[in-house]
C-alpha cells in the first residue's frame, strides 16, 4: 500500500484505532514551528532532597545482605483504568524507599544496585529513567504519556541526579546493564516480584541466557522480604513524614466534624465525608493514603466499607477511618466513631468507652521493657473479654473466652488490633513472622493501636439496645529512642467527653 492510500477499516490495527478521535499535525513545517521559538530552560539544578542522605543509607543496608548481585527494584508502569486513561501513577513502595522519589516520579523507572568487587562499598545504585526529550523530538508534543505539552516538564538526568544523588541513565541502557557480566556467571540478579512485568520479563530472558533460571523465584521473594524488613524500624526522616501525614490527618477530621449537618442533609451523607477529607488529602498532600471509611450507623459494621453511599443520619455513629498520604508517600492511619448529632447516647457511650479502655490497654502494654508486637492485640481481647462477659454475651468467662480454645469475643472484633504503618498503610507486609508478630518492639517502629467492636443489626447475640452500633478508635503510635511509645495522633480527640467538647467547638 503506498503511503497516499488510506487504509480501510478492516486494514487498521485495534491498537492504532484509539488515535481516530485526534487530528494531530504531522506536516514538516508545522514540526519545525512547535520546536521553534521556546524560552531557554532553567540553568539551576534542583536541590538535594532532604531524602537523598536516608536513602543512601537504607541503600547501603540492602546492598550488604547481598553482596555480589545485581539488585533490580522497578517504580512499576503506569495502569490502565480505562481505554487510554491511567491510573495515577504511584511508584513502588520499595522503589519510593529506595531513592527517596515520591508522589507521581517515576513510571517505568528502575532502580539498578550493581556489586561492586574489592570495594568497601558493597554496590553503586544507578537510576534508569526516560528524561525529558527535547523540543524538537515528536514526543514532545504528541506523546500524551510522556510528552511536555501533555505531562509537564520531566526532569534531566542532570537534574534527577542533583536531586537523588544517584547516577541517572537513560532507561534505553538498562537493557545491557542489566546483562552486564551475568553471561559469564559473575553476577546474579534478583527483582523485586510483581513490581513491573516487563523489567521482570527481561530479568527471565537474562537469566534464561546465562542459565540461571533455578531458585529464581526464591531469590527474588528473599529480597521483597529483606525490602518489607528494612522498613520495620523508620529513621528519622520517615517519623517527620508521618507526624506530618497525621497532622494533615487531623485537619481532615476536622474539616469532616464541621461538614457533618450538610452530610445529614444530603441523601449520600457518607460520601460528603468522603469527598470533604479527599480534598483535604489532596490539598495537603499527595492524596489518601487508601479508600476512606466513611461508615454510618450498621455500615460500621462492615470492616472495609468503601462503598460509602449511605445516608447519615441523626442519632447515629458514623465510623471514619481515613489517612492523608504526604507528597513522600508516608501515610496515616487514623480512625475516629464520632456521634453524628455531637452527643453519644448512653448505649454509644458503653460501647465507646468499652473501645478506648482496650485502646488504653494496649498502648500501656507497648511501653513496657520487652513488649512484643502480638501483646499488643493480647492486651486489647483482654479488656473486650472482660467486657463482654460483663454484658453477658459469652458463653463462659472472659478468661475462657481468652482461652486459645475459645475465642468468642472474636465474633464482635474478628481483625487484629495493630499493624506496622509507614509507605503503606499496612507497612512491611512481607516481612517474616520473627520480625513482626513475634518481634520485640523497637526504637523507630511506628504501628497502629486499633481495638474494635462491631454489633451487627442481625445479631441476636447481641442486646437489643446495642445492636447496629460499631465503633473503631485508631491511634498511630512510635517507639522513641529511649523506648517509650508516643500516641502520634493523640491530637485527635478520644474520650467521649472530648469528643463531644471538640465537636461542639468546631460546629460552633
């Protein structure tokens, strides 16, 4: 077919069928006028981010656990939601660890550490990455995943260098970087898993070359093991950007207790809370940092109610759990059981106070010498136990309810009590048992302390007066230097006179 011919419905591929609805120029003259005529680019480099020094370190830490290897860790590619729209792009959280690269930086980037022989440093980490292409390329003005015009100004590997203090690379060299020396047998290589299919496609092809396809899988889950464990303990820089996310947290609470007659009056009240700490999620940081709980009356109920499309209404609770993620990705976890009218009723308060005693009790527990990360939850089902045998809804006593055998405090708080928190909500997930269930606590850990009851409408095992009631409290919590453990968001009110008084004062 020559080029005049246009070719016919059937002859255009399915994935060149997108671009119908454009009009793009694509004369000679009109390429040589948008590359024409642009004002000169800035001539200062980007600061070093205030991250750069931390991920040096967490980096070096890595590289001694594998000394010798290539170590791939991919920020991942952008995901498709629906046709040619993405998804916000969000790196991966081991990547965002890594090279201190937050909020929308940087899709189809990898991370590279390559071993270093006879050197006190273990390994040089290098950044393949595409940086921005110039005025006169097409990509400039008709790529609308990567272009200028359509994306904004990307960075220079200059200017991505100042910033992270890594070596930048074109992502075009990765390729044979990645190759380099693995044929003769002198390197092993090991990718963060299901971080991006295609970096992992060209590992396999690599390894498949050099015959290196046996325990592949294994090595590579050690290291997304060693990745989750490394964050278990945050330095300094990550407590700043978690106090920081959990004061914008609070702000959003309080934005929320201030809209609440207007979500009583819209037919979907739970989204009006939803939408009211979105905004403040996206104006004060990178955005939420996981789908908000905004929970009225027996919604509370279910766990992760996301839907929130339900009304609120008077003499309700409304369960909200909700996080601001920072512009770094370190994100809060907080959750409040507000009254909706201000007040608790005499049932509410039961429950209420029932929550916060167990809260209570595990945040005494966390601060004694050699407390573990699972007395955490065991101190909480001890304070419901006792509760709930008081209210008379086990079958025996709290202590063989408590009894491994029993259990049945569990139907009304069938979660656990605390997880670690950090780039994700639910940090350091793939970390070993040893390191988290069964670990000691330790300076720089920050977790959540998250007691709950949950009495469904439906329960006959419930007293009447106290079904369709649920209420969740949310602390985020650090263990300082010298042991001892702060309530980060104890900003937010947690007693139910506090809460009241708070919301009185915010409503005017």
């Amino acid at each position: 077919m020559s080029e005049s011919q246009t070719p016919t419905p059937e002859e255009q591929p399915l994935t060149e069928r997108g671009s119908n609805r454009s009009q793009r120029p694509t004369s000679q003259a009109f390429r040589t006028f948008i590359a024409d005529g642009w004002g000169p680019r800035p001539d200062a480099l980007p600061e070093r981010s205030p991250a750069a020094d931390h991920a040096a370190a967490r980096r070096a830490a890595l590289g001694r656990l594998f000394p010798g290897e290539r170590l791939v860790v991919p920020a991942g590619q952008l995901v498709t939601r629906n046709n040619d729209n993405d998804y916000r792009f969000r790196p991966h959280s081991a990547f965002a660890h890594l090279t201190g690269l937050g909020t929308e930086q940087e899709p189809d980037a990898v991370l590279v550490l390559h071993p270093l022989n006879g050197q006190e440093e273990t390994h040089e980490a290098a950044l393949y990455f595409r940086p921005r292409a110039g005025r006169d390329t097409e990509e400039f003005y008709a790529d609308s995943r990567y272009g200028e015009l359509w994306v904004g100004v990307r960075p220079s590997l200059e200017e991505m260098s100042a910033q992270t203090g890594l070596r930048t690379e074109h992502i075009d060299a990765f390729a044979d970087a990645l190759a380099k020396d693995v044929g003769a047998g002198q390197v092993q290589i090991r990718v963060v898993p299901q971080a991006d299919a295609a970096v992992e496609a060209q590992v396999a092809a690599v390894r498949s070359q050099a015959g290196l396809t046996e325990g592949a899988a294994e090595a590579d889950a050690a290291l997304a093991e060693a990745l989750s464990e490394l964050r278990l303990r945050k330095d300094a820089y990550e407590i700043g950007e978690v106090r920081a996310a959990v004061a914008a947290t609070a702000k959003g609470f309080e934005d929320i207790v201030r809209n609440l007659p207007r979500a009583v009056d819209h037919p979907r009240g739970e989204r009006v809370i939803e939408g009211v700490f979105g905004a403040r999620a996206r104006e004060e940081g990178n955005g939420l940092g996981y789908d908000t709980i905004a929970a009225a009356g027996n919604h509370a109920n279910t766990l992760h109610w996301i839907r929130n499309d339900g009304a609120v209404r008077p003499g309700q609770l409304v369960l909200i759990d909700a996080g601001v993620e920072v512009d770094s990705l370190y994100t809060a976890d907080v959750t409040r059981t507000l009254p909706v009218d201000g007040v608790f009723t005499d049932a509410q308060r039961k429950v209420y106070q029932a929550v916060l005693d167990a809260a209570d009790a595990s945040f005494a527990r966390a601060g004694q010498p050699g407390a573990k990360f699972r007395d955490l939850h065991a101190a909480a089902m001890e304070v419901l136990a006792d509760r709930l045998a008081e209210w008379g809804m086990l079958p025996g006593t709290a202590e063989e309810s408590l009894d491994p055998e029993g259990q049945y405090h569990r139907r009304w708080m069938v979660h656990g009590t605390s997880h670690h928190l950090g780039l994700d909500v639910h940090d350091c997930a793939q970390a070993r048992r040893e390191m988290y269930l069964d670990a000691d606590l330790e300076p720089g850990m920050v977790f959540t302390i998250e007691p709950g009851l949950y009495f469904r409408e439906d329960d006959l095992k419930v007293p009447e007066e106290l079904r369709g009631i649920a209420v969740r409290i949310e602390d985020d919590i650090l263990v300082r230097e010298d042991g001892s453990v702060e309530n980060l968001s104890a900003g937010l009110p947690r007693t139910p006179d506090d809460v009241e008084s708070w919301m009185a004062r915010l409503r005017g």
